[in-house]
C-alpha cells in the first residue's frame, strides 16, 4: 500500500525559532509533510535542549535528551550555522533563496543586527513568507522586550481572570502562552502560504504572540472596559451553571470533571445520586453550589475516577477521568485511536510521541522521524543542496562555523 500523501509535501521551511512557541508552529508543519530545516549553532543553541549548560553536560550528549526538545522537533532536519560569521550569514541566505517560507522567534533586535531581517532575506527571495514571532511583535516599545509563555501569559491579563476569588492571579501553565502562541504561528504560516499560492505575493507576518492570548481573555477585557472593573472569578465554577468542578475520587491523586449545563442533565445526576434530589433548579443550584458540590464528592469518593466517568457518561452527564502522565500511556481511547506513536532516538532510546491534533484519514498522520541531533543534516542541507564540496564542509568545521557538538563559548552565555 502506498503512503498517502500529506499535504504540505513539497514546501520547504526554514526553522530559526527555539523553546516551544516556534518549534510548535513548525512542528505541525513538518507532521503535514513540509521540510523543516532548523538552524542552531553550536554556540547559541536551541536552549531547549537545556537551560544551562557546562563542559559535563556537553560531554554526557546532555544537548540530545530534553524531552520538550523532542517533542516538538520531530520530522526535522537540523543544521549548525554561526550567523555572527559572514560564511555563515551567506550559507543562510543562500538556503533562504531555496525556501518557501521562515519562522522566527528572536527577541525584536536580534535579525536587524545580523542584516537578516525580512528587508534582507526579501533580497534573496523575493516571494518569501517570514513569520516573526516575538513576545510583543516587531514594532512598539515594548518590541525589543525579550519574554517567555510565562511572561506572555501574564502580559495579557489571562490569570486575572483564573483561580478562586480569594487567590493571586493564577496561571493556566507554566508557560500557556508558547502554547498558544505556536498554534497561531502555525495558522498565520498557512494562511500566508495559501496567499502566496494564490498570488506569488510572499509577505512579512508580525505575529505577537501576547496578543494571541487575547481572545481568551476577551470576556474579562470587555467587563473591564465597560463595568471599570476586573469581574469576579469562580475557580472551577462556571458563573451559569451549576454543579461544575473538579471532585475527588477513591484512589491517590485521583479526580474526575462533572459538568452539569442543560436540566436534563441535571435530572440524569439526580437520579444517580439520590442526596440531590433536595435541589431544585438553577437559581438554587448557583446558590448552593457548596452544599451541591459536597454531595456530590461524597459520591465520586466512593468510586475511582474511571467509574465516575463512565457512570455518568452513560446516562448524558459531561464527565472526565483526569489522568496522569503514567495513566496516558495506557488510556483506552487513545490506544483505540493509535494516538502514540513510539520512535527509537540516539541517546535517549524508544520515546512515545502525541500524534498530530489533525489527520487526512482515519490512521493518524506518521511521525516519519524523531527530534535532529545537533548538526545532524548538515552535509545533507550544506553539501547535497547548497552545493559546498566536502573540503569546504571541513574548513567550516575547523572554524566552528559548523558543527555536531554545543560548544561553551568564552565570555557569555552558552544559551
């Protein structure tokens, strides 16, 4: 049987991004077929692959066993180039001539002072489709601010709006904001692609990724604007329907959501759990949604999360186990649908990897590589595409312009 065709096959993209946000973007288009080709240097590497680095580090293949590098780096190619270094400049240039579209997500100074911004990089490729992904886009004041999702997230006035009344302003994730901000890369990427398709116009795409939070803050933005104040979080609650939450199960750690928003529902609760027939409707659930919530985990005490889940599912009531990492790996539904496909790497061994969100087909889309080793196609890109002789390939590895191993560099930071 032939492999069915995924549909970005054909298009090639070079990769200049690093962390999550911009790995994500171009992550889900290498799973759609294009050709990624990232670019590190041996000096100023993906600092995913750590946040610190020393000469143990180094020597222990450290760069090569970041699980977050992994994952969202498969289906690439990687190549070293020192862009400080005119040979190194020219060599990008000349792959960004060959390409149909760039990402990057340097802080907003960074390309203008290796004369590698889109002005530049439009010279060698006039129909090029650059998308930029800095924290706070490429103009303003605030554009040279260098930022993490963390930073983003809270930037965009997100964890005002999360968590119970009387906490801090609470964060969704660690950094929900690279989350975030690399599923609308991907999305601006594509929209561009499909202009250019279109017309031939490449074009310059300044995505900011704090403003990609916003719509999800767009309720609290808009109360604010009009009641002069931030409105009143609910935690796990819901501000219109009741009961809704999180409630503990039988079992260490162990918690299932129940959501409860039509009536009907509502009646299917009651019958599963006789203490809430003393309840009546809406107005008086969202009144006493404490003395509701305290029924109900009762209940969900006495059962494991998995049979709260499917108890209630049964009979029409939105309801979900939360599972752990451990539990994910033997989770029926996912087993069913082939969601983890398991790769061999160099270093780190066999791996589970999350399938693409999206398929062409029933099967899920295959993950055809794991995450490059640094430098890993270097004669592949440089020599078989760019046309350098092996010599020349050689000389640049003796003069560190390239190479397969991080490298402490002297007087600043490795990351």
């Amino acid at each position: 049987m032939s492999r069915p065709v995924r549909p970005l096959e054909g298009l090639r993209i070079v990769d200049l991004s690093m962390g999550w946000a911009g790995p994500l973007a171009t992550r889900n288009l290498a799973d759609m077929g294009a050709q990624v080709i990232k670019v590190e240097s041996c000096e100023r590497f993906d600092w995913w692959r750590s946040w610190e680095a020393t000469e143990e580090w180094i020597a222990d293949n450290g760069a090569e066993k970041s699980p977050q590098y992994l994952y969202v780096n498969r289906n690439k190619q990687d190549i070293t180039l020192d862009l400080e270094h005119p040979v190194g400049r020219e060599l990008l240039l000349k792959l960004v001539a060959t390409a149909d579209a760039l990402v990057e997500n340097y802080s907003g100074g960074v390309l203008p002072k290796l004369k590698l911004d889109y002005p530049q990089l439009k010279k060698v490729n006039p129909e090029l489709v650059m998308v930029s992904m800095p924290a706070f886009g490429s103009t303003g004041p605030w554009s040279e601010f260098r930022a993490y999702g963390s930073t983003v997230e809270h930037s965009s006035g997100l964890p005002h709006l999360v968590g119970d009344p009387d906490q801090a302003p609470t964060m969704q994730h660690v950094a929900f904001g690279d989350a975030v901000g690399g599923l609308n890369g991907t999305a601006a990427v594509l929209t561009a692609l499909w202009h250019k398709q279109r017309t031939g116009e490449g074009q310059f795409v300044d995505l900011s990724q704090v403003e990609c939070l916003f719509p999800l803050a767009a309720p609290g933005i808009l109360h604010q604007s009009v009641h002069g104040q931030t409105p009143q979080r609910f935690g796990n609650a819901h501000p219109d329907h009741a009961p809704h939450g999180v409630y503990p199960c039988h079992g260490d750690d162990a918690w299932a959501v129940i959501q409860v928003t039509e009536e009907t529902q509502w009646h299917q609760l009651q019958g599963i759990i006789p203490a809430l027939l003393e309840f009546g409707d809406l107005d008086e659930r969202l009144a006493k949604r404490e003395a509701i919530d305290a029924c109900i985990g009762a209940w969900t005490q006495q059962r494991t999360a998995s049979e709260v889940m499917q108890t209630l599912q049964a009979v029409g009531v939105t309801a979900a186990k939360l599972n752990n990492g451990q539990e994910l790996l033997d989770e029926p539904h996912l087993k069913d649908r082939a969601y983890l496909q398991w790769l061999e790497r160099d270093h780190v061994g066999l791996q589970p990897h999350p399938s693409a969100p999206f398929r062409t087909a029933e099967e899920p889309i295959r993950i055809t590589s794991p995450a490059p080793t640094l430098g890993q196609h270097n004669h592949a890109i440089l020599v078989d595409l760019l046309g350098l002789s092996t010599d020349e390939l050689r000389q640049l590895e003796q003069q560190g312009v390239v190479g397969t191993k991080p490298r402490m560099p002297s007087g600043k930071s490795a990351t």
